[in-house]
C-alpha cells in the first residue's frame, strides 16, 4: 500500500536549479579534514588548530569602540559607503601603499574579501567561453568564482605565458596564500603591463600585504608599478588578518574607476551592504597604525616559534618570506603528515586543498594563541 506522506525526490528526479549549480563546484575542502581534527582533539592537552588562518587576538579597543559608537544605525547604509569610509580607504592606500591622485571613484566597500572573489566572474558578466586565470597554487575561492560564472578556470606559473584568447580576468596574490610567496615591483609591473596589452582585467589580492616578514610586499596601486594609471587593475584588501577583523567582514577593492562604478551599480541592485558600525569601524581601523604593529609582534613571535619546532623536526619551510603561514613539506604525500602530526594534537592544512602542486606540502597558520603555539612546539619538540 502506497504512503499517504510525501517523500524525497529520487536520484533519478531532474535536479533542483541549486543542486545544478552545487555540482559545478568543487567539493568543500574542509570537509575532508573533520577526521583528522577529531584526531587532534582527543589529545590529552586538547588540539592545536593550526588549519585555518582565523585571528584569535581582541578586537582592538579603539576599533570596538567605533563599532559601539555607530550601533544606534536604524536606517539603511549605502553600498558606497560613507564619504567618511571612502576618505579613510584612500588615505590608508595612499599613505601605506604608495598610492597616488585616489579618488572615492576608485573605492568599493566589500562585505569581506571572500565574497567579492567568489561573485566577481558573475558580477563582470563572465560565462561560457571566458576564461579566469589564478596561481597554480591558490587560494580555492579563485577556481568557485570562474566555475560559478561557468567559465573556465585555468591555472598559471607565469601569468605572461598565458594565452590570452578569451582570458577575461587574471588574478595576482601577493603575498600569496598558502606559499607566502612575494612578488617583486618588476615582476608586478611586467604582469601589468602584459594584462593591459592584451586587454586582461587584472586583480591583485593583497589582503595580507601588512604582514611581511622577509621582505616588503608591494601593491600594484604603486606607481611604479601601474604606471601612475589604475586603467584595468585592481587591489583588493581586508582588515580580518590585519586588524583581528575576520567577524566584522571588512574589506575593500581599489582601483579602475570604471571597473569599480560598474560593480558599484550592480551591487546596489544586489543590496551588497557593509552595515554602517562596521563601515564606522573600518573607519577606526585604517586610521590606526599602532594596532597593527602591536599585532605584527604577535605573529612574529609565533611564527619565529614554529618555524624553529618544525625545522627540528625535519621540516623544510619554504617561500613563507610574508602572509601568516609556514609552507612546510617533509617530502612525503600531505595527508600523511596531516596525520602524523594529528597524533600529537595538531591540526595542519594539507597542501593539496591549494592545488596539485601542493600535494607534498603541509600550511601551517600562526593564528593560535601564545599558549596554545606553546604547546604545539613542545609537542614537536618531543
């Protein structure tokens, strides 16, 4: 007798149009680590999650504060921003950046980084036949934005190698997330240089620019670098690792006026609104250097700490000369140092979630606290 209640579609059911746009992704990375936190955390001294890259120092108070102040906000904010946000961003590029001649033309509040690099292929109008170029070893986001659109990632050593026929947006990251790679002004201006020959769109990712350790990262919003002209580049920046900021959902691109107005009227149309404490907030943020410098002491500490545990333990680190991550590698497959170190209560990033050419290497974040980076060295140490 057939059931009088309504059951779920069967596979064979024509799909839903959010399960067709699921399948053009990849699977969700993370995921497939849960079995080796769960590892980590039946360790007797609890885990070490070193995975991700999220702060877990205080909001600075100045920054809090702003929010506070700005929290009685009953009306809409706009997805411009405020002058007041807008003066804040220029004069941050220009006085940490090298920026010159910015206007508020040249500035797009984000709601966190994130998003914009997941929407920006759909928001360019990008689609079938256009094709969206990334390091070979990247910050995943990269692929889920040209896959959303539908059109085809494709990945690079030397992005001037690349054939530019239907290549519509080039992606830079520097300093580069999961390598913490570098690239120089010359490198930076001779990339420029080749995406506007050929009509490319180019993006730079710059969120962890703050937080160089090796060397001095540079910004394609340099004049050296872009010419004195922002024609076809773009910057974008966060205040999440700079500023303890990941929750607040901070962020800004810099760059093309035209390419900026044109988003700018697309995500006024989408409601992509940064609310005004946050906007307040940010404000407070890019007018106070001594927090992020207070903040850079933290991270060099930890970083200085694991690096010399995990070199003791046969690590080779390389690049890492900037961002908030060790790249390590002991020659062996990935998930096979994920978990053996997971044995000691360490959870790492395999390197693979970035790529196949990461797959002998582990990224290790210095994102934990004093306390618990401390007992990550002395497990490795033992």
């Amino acid at each position: 007798m057939a059931s009088s209640s309504a059951s779920p579609a069967s596979p064979a059911s024509p799909a839903s149009p959010a399960s067709a746009v699921s399948a053009r992704l990849p699977e969700f990375p993370w995921d497939r680590l849960e079995p080796y936190k769960a590892a980590a955390a039946a360790h007797g001294d609890g885990i070490v999650d070193l995975s991700v890259g999220t702060p877990v120092d205080p909001v600075p108070e100045l920054i809090r504060q702003a929010l506070a102040d700005a929290a009685d906000s009953p009306g809409y904010p706009t997805v411009w921003g405020t002058a007041a946000l807008r003066d804040a961003v220029t004069g941050w590029c220009e006085r940490r950046l090298g920026a010159a001649g910015l206007a508020h033309r040249n500035v797009l509040p984000l709601v966190g980084s994130k998003e914009f690099v997941a929407w920006l292929p759909t928001q360019l109008g990008l689609g079938p036949g256009d094709r969206v170029a990334y390091p070979r070893l990247a910050y995943p986001t990269y692929e889920v934005g040209a896959r959303l659109a539908r059109a085809e990632p494709v990945v690079y050593d030397d992005p001037t190698e690349l054939d530019p026929r239907g290549l519509r947006l080039l992606w830079l990251n520097s300093p580069s997330n999961p390598t913490g790679r570098v690239l120089d002004a010359a490198l930076l201006a001779r990339t420029v240089a080749w995406a506007r020959e050929h009509g490319v769109l180019l993006v730079a990712d710059e969120c962890y620019l703050e937080l160089g350790w090796e060397t001095e990262p540079v910004s394609v919003l340099r004049p050296d670098v872009c010419g004195g002209s922002y024609e076809g580049v773009v910057a974008v920046h966060s205040l999440s690792k700079r500023s303890n900021l990941a929750g607040y959902r901070a962020a800004f691109a810099v760059g093309d006026e035209a390419v900026l107005g044109e988003l700018l009227h697309i995500r006024k149309h989408g409601g992509m609104m940064v609310p005004a404490p946050v906007q307040a907030a940010t404000v407070a943020a890019l007018g106070d250097d001594a927090h992020v410098a207070r903040q850079r002491e933290r991270y060099a500490a930890r970083r200085a700490a694991l690096r010399t545990a995990l070199e003791g333990r046969g690590f080779r680190i390389e690049h890492s000369e900037a961002s908030l991550y060790l790249w390590a590698t002991r020659d062996e497959p990935c998930w096979d140092t994920v978990g053996d170190l997971s044995k000691l209560g360490v959870l790492v990033a395999p390197g693979d979630f970035y790529g196949e050419a990461g797959e002998q290497f582990v990224r290790v974040a210095f994102t934990a606290t004093d306390e618990r980076v401390a007992a990550a060295v002395r497990r490795l140490e033992s």
